[in-house]
C-alpha cells in the first residue's frame, strides 16, 4: 500500500499550524503522520496522545471547511506609526 501526501510546503518562517487546525481541523504534518502511522493498528500512541491521532482512512478527499482563514504579510518601505487605517 502506498501513500503519498502532497506537502508543498513553504512556511514563510510562520507558524502555519493553528490556522490549518482552526480552519480544516489539521494541517499538512498531521497528514504526513497519518499517512504513516495512521491506520496501523500495531503502533500505540502514548495514552495522552491518542486523542491528537489523525486516523488516515477518514481523511477525507476534500477538507470541510470550518473557518476561513488568511495569514497576511506586510510590508513597509517607511519607518513609523500608523496613524489611522481608511
């Protein structure tokens, strides 16, 4: 059986991380995970993890969106504060 998992990853050095788990309900990592270890019924999480296990077989083809959501990148060629926003 194989499993690929599309990650295309390019983190901008932000933490992508609680805005995939706000919108979709898990990210890019937690399907990697899944796709590894996911359905096999032979590796036990710790206890106090189990509730974090992205079982692979319910991934869904299409995420369900719950929230949507934006991570934005300004940027400024002069120095101060802002004074107001229109």
């Amino acid at each position: 059986l194989v499993r690929l998992v599309e990650v295309n990853c390019r983190q901008h050095n932000t933490d992508f991380s609680p805005l995939t788990n706000a919108c979709i309900g898990y990210g890019a990592l937690d399907m990697v995970l899944a796709a590894h270890l996911g359905g096999d019924e032979h590796y036990n999480y710790p206890p106090e993890m189990e509730r974090f296990r992205l079982n692979w077989d319910s991934v869904p083809t299409m995420p369900s969106i719950r929230a949507k959501g934006a991570i934005l990148h300004f940027v400024s060629y002069v120095e101060g504060k802002i004074s107001r926003i229109r």
